[in-house]
C-alpha cells in the first residue's frame, strides 16, 4: 500500500475517519537486530584486595584470599545456552603487603545492565585470621583497592592454677592474661572456681600470650608464649602452678610461775593432726623448727618437759612470724612431785635421822626423820625449786653439804644414789695438851680474852652471821688452818694477836666456796681467826694443826 488512503466507518449515526500514510520502518527492523549483539560485548577488570586486621588496621600477610562472584550472559557460547549465570571462583595468596591481585576478571553489558547490584564474595583465612565481605561485583573498581577486614582466630580457654607441690586445685587465685595481636592487646582476667579454673571466651588463637596467676600465700606463676602454643591439653599447656610461700616458726619456753627460760624442753610441731617435726630448746629456751611451713597452714605447737604439765598453742603461720618474742612464748606450769633420800652409814641406811629441809632457802616445817632403812620422802617441790638438807644424828657428823641448794631437776633426773646423804660417826676428841706458858709480856699487845681456844681443838663450824674465835699457838710462831665453805660462799680473815693491835696474815679475799687451807707465821702466841656468812642458810667450819 502506498501514498495516503482514507477509509470511512459509520456506525450508527457517526462517522469516522481513517488516513493511512506510508512509513519506512527499516532501522527499527535493524535496531530490533543489534540490541542483542550490543549486550553480548565483553569487559575486563583487575579487583586488588588487602587483607587488614580489622581492629588495629594493620596489613595481614600471607593469606588465603577467595574471590568468588556470578557470570551472567545471555548467551553462553562454551555451551551454547542462553540466560546462564555461573559461579566463577579465583584464588589468591597475599603477598608480604597484604595484597591479593586478580587480573582480567571477565564480564559482559548484559551483566552490566541487568545485574549491576549482584554481589560477589571475597574471603580470607588464615591461621590466625580469618574474614569475608560481600561488596557489589561491579563496584570493584579498577586501580582502587578494596579492604579485606579480618577478624582474630579466637577460642573459649580456661585456664587452671595448682599449687606446685601437691597439684591441688587453689580457688580464689586471680589470673590475668594479656595477648599482643599485631600491637594491639587484649586483656582477660578472672577468678578461679573451687576447681582451681577460670573460663576466657573468645582468646586469640594467635599473638603474644602473658599469663599471670597469683594468690595470697603463693608466688606467682606466669605463662609467656605464642598463644597458639596454649591450645591444646589443659595441664600442659593453661596450667599455672604457684609456688607455696613458706616461713620458719620459731617459740619460747618458759616456767609458769618463775618465768625463767626453760632449756632442753621438747617442742613438737602439729599439722592437720600430725606431727611433722621435733625440737628441743637451746639454753636461753630458744626453739625453732628446721623446715618451711606454708603461711597458709594452720599449726599447733605442743610443748613438753618432765615435770611440766604439757602446753600448747595454735596460730596460722602467716600471722606467727609476724609476732614479737613475747607473744611467741609457751609457759609450762610445773608438777609438783614427792622426791626421796636416804640417809647412809657407809653402805648401809641408817635409820633416825633428823633432816631438816630447806626449799629455796627456807626452812618446811618440821624435821623429817628417816625410816628403818634409811629413806625419807620430800614431797610437794617443784622442778625450779633449790633444796638444802642438813642431816643430824647423835654420835654423827652432822651432814649440811650433800644437798645444798641443789636444782630439784638435777634430783629427779639423777639416780637414787644421788640422793643417798652419808653420816659419819663422831671420833672422840683426845685431850689436849697443858696449855703452854704464858709469853712474856708484850707492852705492845693486848692481853688475851678469857675464852682462848687450844691450837688444835676439835673443828669449829657455823652459818649465817659473823663468828670470831681466838686460839693459842704456843711459841712455834708456825701454823695450818683448813677451811670448807661448801656451795654458799663464806669469807675467811685470819689475824696476829689479839685485840685493837693485832695485824691481818691472811684473807681469802672474799666470800669463797669449797675448801682450801693456808700456811701462816705469827710472832705472837695467839691468833684471832674471823669468819662471815652474808648468806641465808649457809654452813662453814675450820681446823688449825700447830707445829
């Protein structure tokens, strides 16, 4: 049909009117052919990716980079098939910067135009690290880089805390971990349960791990490593085990009642009920106890000592050692205890004695005498109580020296025989000579007392006070005195003449103990002899042999 044609339709009453004109519609025809051709043109891109610690933004090295997204054409020439969409997935390791490159990555318009918000997936792993991300496939730029941010590898540990010696479980104990990753640090702390663990959730898998237990009475433990080294076994790998801080106990000994140190008593060292060392105290009461306790223990102290009721005291060591000397002291209460004697004829006891009995210098009632065989029994002394006995019988020497201020301890541990108390019988003094002339007179002396004794009289003896005796010596101008202060020091002053005149020969210098004698002249035919007791309960005597 060509040029202009006019049609006309009446309906009913009305008209219309059709005009047809001639048209070329070639280039639609060709337009309709080349829009396919024009979406099947193909592109090319290069996609960088950088591998970045999510936290600290530093670059990730040497890891595994998955660069996945969809190819969509409308026709597929490889299989000939129209519409397809396939997977295309790359695969790159980052190099020391971090960058993963992917070259000529492959599209086409039709994906251009029909699919410009589809996604692809880029992934990253390591071990250490790990991350994904789903940016817009054709947003990827090229010459811009996209960032891969990484997270740590992590994992939920617990961590436990022993004790060194025994592996047991210390609850209460604080742990702090803290991990260096790439220069950023994380820090987890916590308490340990019962069972002596402490649970972290989300612990890096990789970096520097610190790991610090600690607990009171314990030294610290600490855990420095790769942190990958701390996966794995619990007891090997997370298990800090703590050191017991450990102490020396040391104590006092003392008597109750006089206060005085106590020497060589026992001293017995109690835990969880049982005896775990022994001591005995030194001279000044002194004990310590050879090993280590841990401060943590609690500790009995059980002091011990015959003739002592036994004492003990309780503490924990920590607060112990920490005490002054006073407060570390155990006072033994002494027992008192029924003691026996005998009193001895040689070998033989000898019955009725009278003993007179000092404690601590004072006189205990009446005298106790002794039985047909010779004993006799001191009851109610206490070990630190001193004791003094004097023996007498007619027809004996009286016997004040055996016992004398002897330690009551010294008498219990001792045997029987160190209680025997020998008398000796009395001899019958010879007579003595006619007393010699008298001098001639010496203006210069004065006359001698009335009660002037032989030379060689039978011993003299006594005790507390002062005792002054005058002797005749004759014309010899030579003579020997002999003395025996026994344990309570006496002194002895030996003069020439008698009176206001006489003049010193000899002194011992001093209160003495024990015996001694001494070689003296004197040119006048009497010599004054002087004895003083300062002490309570003391017993002296003295004999004199004239040339």
């Amino acid at each position: 049909m060509k040029g202009k044609q006019n049609f006309v339709f009446k309906p009913e009453d009305g008209d219309y009117v059709v005009s047809l004109k001639d048209k070329k519609w070639w280039w639609l025809w060709l337009l309709l052919l080349l829009l396919p051709l024009l979406l099947l043109i193909p592109f090319k891109k290069d996609v960088t990716v950088k591998t970045v610690d999510a936290i600290s933004k530093t670059t990730i090295p040497q890891t595994d980079v998955f660069f996945e997204y969809v190819d969509y054409q409308m026709i597929n020439f490889k299989t000939m098939k129209f519409f397809t969409h396939d997977t295309i997935s790359l695969f790159e390791v980052s190099d020391t910067a971090g960058m993963a490159y992917y070259k000529d990555i492959h599209y086409t318009l039709y994906s251009l135009l029909l699919f410009a918000n589809k996604k692809a997936e880029i992934s990253g792993t390591n071990d250490c690290f790990f991350g994904d991300s789903l940016p817009k496939f054709h947003k990827l730029k090229k010459g811009k880089v996209f960032e891969l941010f990484m997270s740590t590898r992590v994992y939920n540990y617990d961590f436990k805390v022993v004790n060194f010696e025994n592996e047991q479980p210390i609850a209460g104990a604080k742990v702090v971990a803290i991990v260096d990753v790439n220069g950023e640090k994380r820090t987890f702390e916590g308490i340990t349960e019962p069972d002596g663990t402490v649970f972290f959730e989300n612990y890096p898998y990789c970096g520097f791990s610190v790991v610090i237990g600690s607990a009171y009475g314990y030294y610290n433990d600490t855990i420095q490593t790769d942190s990958r080294y701390i996966y794995g076994d619990l007891d090997s790998n997370r298990t800090l085990r703590l050191r017991p801080e450990k102490k020396l106990i040391d104590f006092f000994v003392k008597d109750l009642n006089t206060k005085h140190v106590l020497a060589g008593a026992t001293g017995n060292l109690i835990i969880d009920g049982q005896t775990t060392q022994t001591v005995q105290t030194n001279i000044n009461g002194y004990g310590a106890f050879a090993e280590e306790v841990h401060v943590l223990k609690d500790f009995t102290i059980q002091a011990q000592k015959p003739y002592y009721a036994d004492t003990t005291k309780s503490d924990k060591v920590d607060h112990w050692v920490g005490l002054p000397d006073s407060a570390k002291t155990l006072f033994l209460r002494p027992l008192t205890k029924t003691l026996q004697f005998r009193n001895t004829d040689g070998s033989h006891g000898l019955p009725g004695v009278k003993n007179i009995i000092y404690v601590n210098g004072q006189p205990q009632g009446q005298p106790v005498y002794s039985n047909s065989d010779g004993y006799f029994s001191v009851s109610g002394v206490k070990p630190s109580d001193k004791i003094s006995i004097v023996a007498s019988k007619a027809g004996y020497n009286t016997n004040d020296f055996t016992v004398k201020n002897d330690l009551m301890e010294d008498l219990m541990n001792g045997p029987q025989s160190g209680r025997d108390i020998p008398l000796t019988k009395r001899e019958q003094p010879t007579p003595p000579p006619p007393p010699p002339p008298p001098p001639p007179p010496n203006n210069d002396d004065d006359p001698p007392p009335p009660n002037v004794k032989p030379c060689e009289a039978p011993q003299e003896s006594g005790g507390q006070g002062v005792t002054i005796n005058t002797h005749s010596i004759g014309n010899s101008g030579k003579f020997t005195i002999y003395w025996d202060m026994y344990n309570v020091p006496d002194q002895l002053i030996v003069y020439c003449g008698t009176g206001k005149n006489k003049k010193q020969i000899f002194t011992t210098k001093g209160p003495v103990s024990n015996g001694g004698s001494a070689e003296l002249r004197c040119s006048s035919g009497y010599i004054t002899v002087k004895l003083i007791g300062p002490e309570e309960g003391t017993q002296w005597k003295y004999s004199m042999k004239c040339n």
